[in-house]
C-alpha cells in the first residue's frame, strides 16, 4: 500500500502578546531545493493546494504611528507607470512616483510582413466561405478562452470606462471614436467577396475603393475581427493602402484609422505605421476635431504616438482661445492617457479650468483631474482649491469613478480641504461595498496620505474588504496594509482584516522580486500596528532581497533600516534573516547627516534645546540627537537621578565643544609682547587663560550658570539649585571641565525622551498620533526611556512668549513627580 507523507509549514507572525488567528497559506515543500524551486517558479507554486494553518502572532507592546515610506513619499509618478497599463481599469489608475514609464504592449499577432503567401486557390460561390472556416476552426478555442476568464473576473471588479463623460454632449461625437456606435453587421458571405475583389485585382484599385473595403469590412460581426486581421487577403488590401497612402484623402485616412479601431489591429502593425507618419505630415492642414478624434483612435488602438502628440500640443497651443469646452475636455484626456504634460500648456490649461469650471459636468471634472494625474501636471493650491470646492457641495451626484478620479489629483496635490474630507465622509461609506478592489484602495490611501482620519471611512473598508482581498494586486494590499497602519487603525474586525491581507501579501509572494517596495510599504504598515509576519520579514530581510530593492527605482534603503530595527527591538526571539551591520551604519550615518542639516537646526528644537541647557545647568546635561534613527525624528535626550537631580551624562560632546571654545585666543598688548620677548611656555597657558577669555567663552559660563530670571523662573526648584552649584566657576579662576563620568558610574535614575512634535506627526486637524511616531514611542519605552512630549499645540505658542513662561513650562515637564514614580 502507498504512503503519501505531507509536509507542512506554517508561516509565523511575530506580535509580542502571544494571541492566535487562522488564516490559510500555502503548502511548501520541506527541503530547500523544493523551496528555491517554488521561487522560481511562482505560478506552479500557486496552484498547490492551501491549508488551515493558525498564524502566531509576537506581540510587540502598546502604540502606533505614521510616515511615508520612501517608495510612496518620493514618488507620485512611480504608481503612474502601472496606471499606464490600467487607462481602462475603474478607479484602478494608480498614484504615488515623479516620471511617468511608458509601458510597451507586446502582441502577438503577427504583421502582414509575416504573413502567408496569397493562396491562388479561391473557394467557390456556393461553398462556405473561407472567412467563415477560419473563424469556426478559431471560435471554440476563443470562446472557452472567454469562459475561463470571465469565471476569473470579479463581478463587483467590472472595468470602468475613463470615457464616459464623451457621453455627456453631442459635440464629443466628432472629437472620438464611439466603438458602441450602431451599425449595419455585413454578413460573412458579402466579406468573402470583398476579399475576393481583393486578391483578383492585386493592388490596383483606387484610394476610394479601397477605403470603401475598410469600412465594410470594419462591420463583420465583432467574434470575426481576429480571424480577419489575420487574414492574409486582408493584409493584402492593407499593402495596397500603405502603397497609396499619401493619395487618401484625410477623411478617407481617418476612416481607415477607426476601422482598425473596430477590428482590433495590433498596434504594432505596418499599416498603423503608415498611418501614423501620414498624420504627422498632415497635421497642420487638419482642424482641431480632426487632431483630436485622431488621437483618440490612437489612444483606442493602445498605441503609443510620441510624435503625433508632440505636434498636436503645439497646434493646441496656437490656438488656444479657440479652444470650446469639450475639444479642451477632450485635450486634457489626450494629455492624461499620452503620460506626459506640455509644460508650456501648463498656465493655459489652469486658465481654462478656472473658465469652464461652473459649466463642466461632474463627470468632466473627474475626466479632467485624472487627466491631470495621469500626465502628472502640476496644478495650483488655488485652482485645485475651487474643483474641491465644487466637488464638495456636488458630492452626492456625482459618479464613484469620478469622484475617485478627484481623490486622486487631491492626494497628488497634496491638498488638505476639509469640507470635501467630511462630505467624503458622510457619502462614501454607504457606496463601499459596490466599489472595486482599486477604488477602495485609492479612497483609502487618499485618506492616509492626506492625514486624514474618518473611522466611518475606514470600518467600511476593513469590512468590505476581506471577501473582495483575493482580487488585490500586491500593490493593493501593500496599500491597505500601509493606509491602515499610517492611520493607527485597527477595526473592529482587525483579526479578519489582516490575516486575509497577509494572506494575499503570501499569495503575492512572486510579485515582490520585481515590485520590491510593495513588501516593505506592507510590513512596515503592520509595524505600525504591532504585527510582524516572521515569514515575510525573513524573506524581505535575506540578502537577495536587498540586493533587488538596489534595482529599484525607489530609495528603499531606509524603509528596510526602519523595518530591520523595528524587528531587533519588539521581536527578541525572531530567528530569521538580518540585514548586515555595515548596511546599517551607511544609512544611520546617512540619516544622522540628515538630521544636522534639516532636524536639529529647527527653531522649535533649537529653542527648546537652548532652553533646557540654561535650566539644567550645561550641555553636558541635555543631547539633541536621535535616540532611534530607524524613525527620522530627533529627541532631546535628559537624565534624572532617582532624587530628581539631573544627571551630566553628555560630556563627549560638552568636551568637544570646550575644546573649540579655548582655540580662540584674543591678541593683546601683552601677549604679542610675551610672543616677542619669548617668554617661557610654562608661564603662557595661564596667563592667557585669565587674560584672554574670548566672546565665546563667556557666553558658554553663561549658558552653564543659569541667569537669575531662569532662577526666578524656576524659584522653589531645588534641582535646579544643586545642578547650577555642580558647574558655577569658583571665583578668581577659570571655569574647570567637571570630573570625568562614564555611563557606569552613573546613578541608576531615569532616561527622558523629550518629543518636540510638529502637526505632521498627527492626523489631520487631531491629536491622534501617526503610525511611525507610534511606533516610535512604543520602542523607546521599551528600551526603557520615559517619553516626554512638548506638544505643537502648547510649545509652539510659547516660542513667541517670555523666557520665564517657557522655561516654567519646562520645568514642568521635566520634573513632573510622576515621571519619577513611574520609573522607581
């Protein structure tokens, strides 16, 4: 009898609080070639059987927060290159890069070039038709094709049509191609004889007739498109029009252009080449409608025209007060779907929003910020400000897919309208669960790259999405993943939510080796949130993996600084892979290079820095540096003693600056005749030190003694007496370096880490901290830091009054008795 042995593995998730979920996975083989071999072969990994599998979760302590990863703060045009392929998809263009990528369709249909030889064999009158044998030898195949397809698609996934708002005026008729145009379907026997006409008269018929055959046969029923094109009589007619192509007229040219559109011609195809130079020569004996519906069949044949476009931006641009309002509508589209914008159009076409604005309609509007999006035109605070405007008062008419289109401009603006964010608030919800997979994700990274916290938003997502989660791309998921964690936000059913997520990140395991920013912009949204799947941050973190993120178009070193050192911090028994400590050190001195040219020096940090100083009793008391470079945020590090005595514990850099400070020597009368005479070294450091003490020094004793208005701030604080006592000058003689101290020989007492937050550290107009901050916090308590945070809503105000208030304010914080009782 056959044995069959199964060998599973369950992947593991760290959440420093042990607590259980199931969730399903993949099976995987238990040797390591198997493993490498599914690697490698993703999509046969794919269709091995899933089971029940109950995902451990390390728990990592309490907090939250938020920040962009680089992959998504850097870059808006970056999502744009996959938008490229998805003009069609509903709501499914993405977001977030600078420079948008072409992408090239590859087809595999061969051109006429390739095709068979002619047959001289013709098939008889009463026989059945050539045309139609082909395409029955074909349709079985095709229709099982479809079958299988359509049992894939999603039914609440349905593609969306970037076109629609053509149909709200008539004038868009001759500025596009209507493929849902009503017309006459010849039947197979009349294009049988076409063909015919066309293999006996080889080549020599007339511009007119032939762009007669065109257009005949461009009404064959839709099912025989590919078998014509295919067709080797009919690439005989498209030869004989290549060959006279510069005697067409122009409307005959743009016939023959939308019935390839009808047919479905490959976009690489001889004749479309033709065509395109053809239209490039012309194009200033065309007229605006005629540019434009030419674009459009280029854009409907998926075809990338670089050249035409350039040339019809710069007619555009000629004429530009003659432009009406659905020929600039129409432009703008063309911009969009041709990822690229005109700079010099950039002013005109604000100006023409501003024009039309109140007589757009609101599917107009949304055609016009995809438009916008697509092509990644910078837009004015003004102008988006007023299409906001309008938007928010016509919320509730207006279509999802335009209405996601707008999110889209408003999160590439980055523009924080309130109104508009509380309609949303008030009319999406509701809409949610009929919205496909690409829309809810793009309201939601709307939502977390503004800042932007509405809980009704965001407990709609959570419960529409796990039924919907197998239909998320790995860019999805990361998304959701990261718009969640950037937020703070666990739902109510938070289980649910991110075990199918972490599912779907597992099933996109494949994905990952080409688009490496997704995984680490999904694990570092579950950092956020406490969660660590060990399997995917094993796999993120192996050296091979590094090595892709290199060949990223994104900056990923810092995202996977943050995550590795998250994981070493809340994840004590994580077992799995590392990154290497000399790719640690390159990016913590990149970081800290960073911090002293844009942290530190910030008024607000400066300020409170200075302040502390003063009140503490020295720089040898405070450090302005990050505790956690891994989070890009500065802390101002303070020591107190168990009695509440602030502790000297920064001397490096208090000695380094003392040593700075005694370099400048004041050339007096006497010194120079010292210099002169020669008079012995061992009478000169004294005396210049009691007779040269420059500017520099005297404001360092001033900052080591606090003045008497710190003191009379701080009356009634006997800390602050003692601290000044340890570092005033004993009269009659230089000010002396206190005695050495290390870390060891420090009284056991309390680490602070003073947090100086700005808005940026929280959710839109609320207190609610971000996920990377959050996250922050959570780690430096459990390295055992006390945080202390001087928050934006009461430091910065007090920038602008007294010294003593602020330094009241301080004291306050610092030496708050339950800060020490809290550490004891």
């Amino acid at each position: 009898m056959a044995t069959v042995l199964i060998c599973r593995r369950f992947p593991r998730l760290s959440r420093v609080t042990a607590f259980s979920t199931t969730a399903k996975c993949k099976a995987e083989s238990g040797s390591g070639k198997s493993k490498q071999k599914k690697e490698e072969n993703p999509e046969t990994a794919n269709t091995r059987t899933e089971s029940a599998a109950t995902i451990q979760l390390l728990n990592p302590l309490d907090y939250r927060v938020l920040y962009n990863p680089s992959a998504y703060a850097k870059s808006r045009a970056a999502s744009q290159q996959h938008a490229a392929r998805n003009s069609g998809h509903a709501l499914g263009d993405t977001s977030t890069s600078p420079g948008a990528v072409q992408v090239q369709h590859t087809f595999g249909t061969a051109s006429s070039q390739a095709l068979p030889p002619l047959r001289n064999a013709l098939p008889k009158p009463k026989s059945k038709p050539l045309l139609e044998q082909t395409i029955s030898a074909r349709l079985s195949a095709a229709q099982t094709k479809e079958e299988a397809e359509d049992e894939k698609t999603e039914t609440h996934d349905s593609k969306e049509d970037p076109r629609v708002f053509q149909k709200g005026r008539p004038e868009y008729r001759s500025l596009s191609y209507d493929k849902f145009e009503p017309i006459e379907t010849l039947s197979l026997e009349e294009g049988d004889s076409i063909l015919h006409s066309v293999a006996v008269c080889k080549g020599s018929q007339s511009p007119g007739t032939i762009t007669g055959h065109f257009r005949k046969l461009s009404r064959l029923p839709a099912e025989q498109h590919a078998a014509l094109v295919s067709e080797p009589r009919f690439n005989a007619l498209c030869r004989c029009a290549v060959k006279n192509m510069g005697s067409f007229s122009t409307s005959d040219l743009i016939d023959i252009l939308k019935a390839c559109v009808r047919l479905v011609v490959p976009p690489t195809h001889p004749l479309l080449n033709a065509c395109e130079n053809e239209f490039c020569r012309r194009v200033w004996d065309m007229n605006l409608d005629q540019l434009l519906l030419v674009a459009d069949c280029w854009r409907c044949l998926e075809r990338s025209v670089p050249s035409y476009l350039s040339i019809l931006f710069s007619y555009a641009n000629m004429h530009w007060k003659d432009l009406a309002l659905p020929q600039f509508v129409q432009l703008v589209y063309i911009i969009g779907e041709g990822r690229r914008s005109p700079a010099d159009l950039t002013q005109k076409v604000e100006s023409m929003i501003l024009k039309y604005l109140d007589s757009f309609t609101l599917e107009e509007v949304g055609a016009i910020c995809l438009g916008l999006f697509k092509s990644l035109s910078g837009i004015s605070d003004h102008v988006m400000r007023k299409i906001a405007d309008r938007v928010s008062l016509q919320m509730e008419d207006m279509s999802t897919y335009a209405l996601v289109n707008v999110l889209k401009m408003l999160r590439y603006a980055r523009m924080d309208h309130l109104p508009l964010l509380k309609e949303l608030g008030k009319v999406i919800p509701a809409r949610i669960p009929a919205i496909n997979i690409q829309g809810i994700m793009h309201i939601t990274l709307t939502c977390s790259s503004l800042h932007y916290f509405d809980e009704g938003i965001m407990a709609a997502v959570a419960m529409s999405l796990p039924s919907k989660v197998t239909y998320c791309r790995s860019k999805d998921a990361a998304k959701f993943l990261w718009s969640f964690g950037c937020l703070d936000y666990e739902p109510p059913n938070e289980e649910e939510f991110y075990s199918s997520l972490i599912e779907q990140m597992h099933r996109k395991l494949h994905e990952f080796g080409k688009f490496p920013e997704h995984l680490l912009t999904g694990l570092l949204g579950l950092a956020f949130v406490k969660r660590f799947p060990e399997e995917l941050i094993d796999y993120a973190l192996r050296d091979e993996f590094v090595q892709k993120t290199r060949g990223s178009k994104y900056e990923l070193k810092k995202d996977l600084f943050t995550l590795g050192k998250s994981v070493e911090i809340e994840c004590p028994s994580y077992q799995g892979s590392r990154l290497p400590p000399q790719l640690y050190q390159e990016i913590t001195e990149m970081v800290l290079n960073f911090a002293e040219q844009e942290i530190y020096v910030r008024p607000e940090i400066v300020e409170a820095t200075s302040l502390l100083e003063s009140m503490l009793g020295g720089p040898e008391y405070v450090k302005s540096h990050m505790i956690l470079p891994h989070t890009r945020s500065s802390d101002l590090e303070v020591r107190l003693a168990m009695d509440g005595h602030p502790i000297p514990f920064n001397l490096k850099d208090h000695i380094a600056d003392k040593k700075l400070k005694d370099i400048g020597v004041s050339l007096t009368d006497d010194l120079m005749t010292q210099l002169i005479k020669g008079r012995s070294n061992s009478q000169f450091p004294v005396e210049v030190e009691n007779e040269a003490r420059t500017p520099g020094q005297e404001r360092g004793e001033e900052a080591r003694a606090p003045r008497a208005g710190d003191r009379a701030a701080l009356s009634g604080g006997a800390l602050i007496a003692d601290a000044r006592l340890q570092v005033e000058p004993k009269s009659g003689h230089g000010l002396e370096a206190p005695p050495p101290l290390t870390l060891n020989r420090q009284p056991r007492g309390v680490k602070l880490a003073i947090q100086v937050s700005n808005r940026n550290h929280y959710c839109y107009c609320s207190k609610r901290l971000l996920g990377l901050h959050c996250l922050k916090r959570r780690q430096l308590q459990q390295l055992g830091y006390v945080v202390v945070e001087l928050p934006f809503w009461e430091w910065f105000p007090l920038l602008k009054r007294t010294r003593s208030e602020k330094l009241s304010y301080l004291h306050y914080k610092v030496f708050n008795p339950a800060l020490l009782s809290g550490a004891s």
